[in-house]
C-alpha cells in the first residue's frame, strides 16, 4: 500500500472506490500532498449457459429411445451431468455425464430431464426438457358385405356380415373387439337383431325387422387404448324398391368429372324412376342425366359433394341412397432438384396416386437385385481428429465428412482455408486475446491456446499433398457404415422414366427403403450416385402410412 505500484485481488464482485495519496519532500504542509480516487467494477464470472436440444421431443411407441444434445452457450469448460426430474421409472440414461446422450427404454407418459452444467470455479446452473412418449391409439374401420337390403321371408337370408379386420394399430396389435348395436335403442330393435360373435373381429348378423340400424365396433390394442367407429345399415320390407346410389367417388383435380351409378338399385315387383338431387358441396358444376339411373358430374370444384339417388316404384313407394364425392386439390409435384432437406412423409391421401401397381411391381422386382441397391460406407474425420478438432461448430465438421467423401483434396483445402472456418476460428480467438493475460481468468488462456491447435491442426490437414495420403491417415477412418444406400445411376434413370415422369422420387426412395426390409429401422437418408454426390434427406414412412402402403 505504500509504492507507487500495488496489487490488488479481490475475492467479491461489486464496486470499489481507491485513493491515492502523495506526498514531496517539500516542508509546507499545505501543497506538498495531494489525492485522487479511482474506482474499480468487479465482474461476477459468468455462469455457464446450458442449452437443450433433442433427436425428438415427441416420441411414438414401440420407438422407445432418443438423444439429448446438450451445450454451454458461453463456452466454458464445464462438467455434463444428466438427470430425470420427473417421469415414469424403467428407462436409462447412457451416458449421464457427456454432453450428449441417448435414452433408452422410455415409458409412455411425460418425462422432464435435466442437464446440469459446473464450471471451473464450481458455479452450477441447469435447464431441463420436457419429453412426451405416447402410446398412439388403434384406429378402428368397419366394413359390410350388405349396408342396405331388402328383408325376405326366409330368416337365412336376412343375414349380412359385419368385419372389423381393416382395424389397424400403428404401434402395437388389436387384441379386444366388440360389437354392440347403438340405434335404434330400444328392447323391439335389440329383440330384432342378433349379433352371432359379438367379441371376434369378424361377426354375422341376423335382422327380422325393416328399419336403420347403427352398430358400433369398439377396439383396443395390446397397450389398452380404444378407438369405436359407427356403421349403418339399412333393410326395407319385402316387395320394395332398394336405392343404391354406388360407391363414394374421391378424384383429384385437374380431374374434375365423375359418374355415379345407380344401376344397382332394384325393385322386386316391377319398374321405378330416379331422381338425382345435390344436398351438400360447392355449386358451379354441370349435369346430365338427373333422371337416370347414371348421373354425370362436369367441372367439379374442390370440395365435398353429397348427391342423394331417390326412386319410386310403380305403387309410388320410394326409397333414397346418397353418395359422397370427394374433390382434392391438386398434388405438389416434387422437383428431384429441390430434395436438399428433411422432407415430411406425404400425406396419405396422395399415397393411392403415387404407389399403383406398376410401380409397386417395379420396386418389388427391384428388391431382388443385388445390383441396384448397394451399401453404402463412407469416410469419416477419426476420434483422434475430432478431439483435435471438437471447437469447430458441427456444421463445419459435417462439411469436412462431405468433403472426405467427395474425393477433391483440392476442395477440401479451400473449404478449411474460407472464410468460414477460418474467420470463425480468429472470431473466437478475439474474445479470449486480452483476458488471456488475466491471472484470475486461466480458462480464457486456456481457450485461447485450444483454438491456436485448432488452426495448427487445419494446417497440418491441409499439408497433406493428396486426398489417398489423407484418407490413409491417422485422422481418418475408412469404411464407417452409414444410414446410406447407393443407387446404380443407369437402372435409377430407367425406372424414373419408365414409371415416374416428372414426380414423386421422394415416395420411391421411401418405397425402396421398405422392400429391403427398412421402414421400421434408423435409415433416413439415400445417396443417389449421380455426377458427383448428391444427397438426399428423405424421411421413412411413419407407422401409420406405413400401414396404408401395405
């Protein structure tokens, strides 16, 4: 305290106000001193930053498992703990203390995991994320041999089937059915039906009574969840006439005309007349034969139309049948040129245009070659490399994968030389120049040093003189298996002109991916070998669209 020059340490954060006093050799008290004050802001040392992402924050049974990335936004040195703060018990954590790991065995329900980060001077701050597993229900569809019949005076013959086996689960199996009859609710109607096996998914049902009888098939799966769906059905008394308007029609613009048949309704005793009227659905449209047992639909928009067939027999006794159609929109061709990222699955009512026959042929005669679907194992930067490297962002790193597996050492230097890897690493040197002289700071010196090896490591890379020298070295490992599979170009090219002119390669790549037995499994991406390497993201099928392909 008493030199011209001292030290100061300071052990709390806060505001600090010094004074300086002096003093000359001079005898006259009253000007040989002198003061001055400084003050001095001492900063608390950041915390760490932690930060949270997730492969998936939904996760759709019987998949049971995830990853969890964590970092430190302020790039600290720190200490990685993982932990579950809530949720159902059974699962594992895999690596509890990395900065990333996977999750395994997870429960339906709702989990929050936590990751808690610690820096050198033992500051401790955490984040958590919440997880949802869902167990998605099973999606119950009945079907009838006879929706509307005329009733006879036999007993036999008023039988029809009722099937519940088009009932699909997306992630488990339907173990429970049970058929019921919902309207008409009264002992007359419940006395007039008999449901033969009220529990199996296939049942015959006997009705004595004319009338609209609604039943209901309720299902579960093997995780207990239920889904219930409606059916009706419609018998008229003997003697009768029994409309029938034809199946529902769904089309997709720029197909824009139908024809609804009604050719199928019948009157036991004679002739009858028709009549065709609109109930529901956009208006704008053209008609012909209205009267006619075949109504024609011109210039229809895109909507839900409801048309309602009513006949009358020579006693004027009449009977009604409605028919729904159904217009979509046009479909979005995909250009192969703009497949660059992660596409969602096409929505399923597209599915019946894309995957006909011809195609479905085409990919199951593909499966069988062993030419054309190749596996795929590519060059990766080694454990040893990436230790090396592990500052650089993982967007940069990925791009030196791309670049071992494109085969230009030429590109690979001019990649690790640009601006953005470069640039990066003196951006990040900047923020640690000056503190790095700190005493009380060492992790800033210590930063400051890994990204100077960071940039000797480039440059031992890039001196490397041929792309084989590299590939040889120690900071690469040759033959990693991949989620990749390689297409022959030649046969590629054939199959896409023969049966998908100007669309729907991602449905194809998906489709391949299935007849080698994939699409429940990990793989999400197929290299096409084209000029060069292109890839393309192409997300699998989910379960449930999974289901309608097959």
């Amino acid at each position: 305290p008493n030199s011209a020059q001292t030290t100061v340490s300071f052990s709390q954060p806060g505001t600090y106000v010094f004074q300086l006093k002096v003093k000359d050799s001079s005898s006259d008290t009253s000007t040989n001193t002198d003061t001055v004050l400084i003050t001095i802001t001492v900063l608390d040392y950041p915390a760490p930053v932690p930060q949270i992402t997730a492969s998936a924050t939904t996760v759709h049974l019987p998949v049971n498992f995830l990853t969890l990335y964590g970092s430190d936004a302020s790039k600290q040195n720190v200490t990685y703990v993982w932990s579950k703060e809530a949720g159902p018990d059974g699962y594992e954590i895999v690596s509890p203390t990395s900065a990333s790991t996977e999750i395994k065995n997870l429960q339906e329900g709702q989990y929050k995991f936590k990751l808690t980060l610690t820096n050198e001077r033992g500051q401790v701050t955490a984040k958590e994320i919440t997880i949802n597993v869902v167990n998605d229900p099973p999606m119950a569809k009945a079907t009838t041999d006879r929706p509307m019949f005329e009733l006879s005076e036999n007993a036999w013959e008023n039988v029809l089937t009722l099937s519940g086996l088009d009932s699909t689960d997306p992630d488990g199996s339907i173990d429970f059915y049970e058929w019921t009859l919902k309207s008409p609710d009264t002992d007359a109607a419940r006395n007039s039906i008999s449901i033969a096996s009220p529990n199996d998914a296939t049942t015959s049902v006997n009705i004595s009574q004319p009338g609209t009888y609604i039943f209901q098939l309720k299902v579960k799966d093997n995780l207990g969840k239920m889904d219930t769906v409606l059916i009706t059905i419609e018998t008229v008394p003997p003697g009768r006439p029994v409309a029938n308007a034809g199946e529902d029609k769904t089309i997709r613009l720029p197909e824009n005309s139908v024809e609804l048949d009604g050719s199928k309704s019948r009157d036991p005793n004679g002739t009858f007349t028709c009549q065709w009227k609109q109930l529901e659905g956009p208006g704008g449209y053209r008609i012909s034969g209205s009267n006619t047992e075949k109504l024609k639909l011109n210039n229809l928009q895109e909507g839900v139309y409801v048309f309602e067939l009513t006949i009358t027999d020579n006693d004027g006794n009449t009977h009604a049948d409605r028919v729904t159609v159904t217009v979509l929109p046009e479909p979005h061709y995909i250009d192969p040129a703009d497949l660059t990222d992660l596409h969602q699955p096409i929505d399923k009512d597209m599915i019946g245009i894309i995957i006909n026959k011809k195609v479905t042929d085409a990919v199951i005669e593909m499966s069988h070659d062993d030419k054309f679907l190749l596996s795929y194992e590519a060059n990766t930067l080694s454990a040893l490399a990436e230790d090396n490297l592990r500052l650089l962002p993982k967007s940069i790193l990925t791009r030196i994968n791309q670049l071992l597996n494109e085969g230009s050492k030429a590109e690979l230097n001019k990649y690790l030389n640009s601006e953005e890897v470069r640039g990066w690493l003196k951006a990040e040197r900047a923020k640690y120049s000056e503190a790095r002289f700190d005493v009380y700071n060492p992790s800033a010196g210590r930063m400051y040093d890994r990204l100077l090896a960071v940039d000797v490591e480039l440059n031992k890379i890039c001196a490397i003189t041929t792309m084989d020298n590299l590939l040889n070295s120690a900071y690469v490992n040759n033959h990693t298996p991949t989620p990749f599979i390689q297409v022959d170009t030649y046969k590629f090219n054939q199959l896409k002109e023969t049966i998908l002119i100007g669309a729907y390669l991602q449905k194809l790549l998906t489709m391949i991916t299935q007849a080698k037995g994939d699409s429940r499994n990990a793989i999400q991406e197929i290299l096409i070998q084209q000029s060069g390497y292109q890839k393309m993201n192409i997300e699998k099928l989910n379960d449930k669209q999974t289901t309608y392909l097959t």
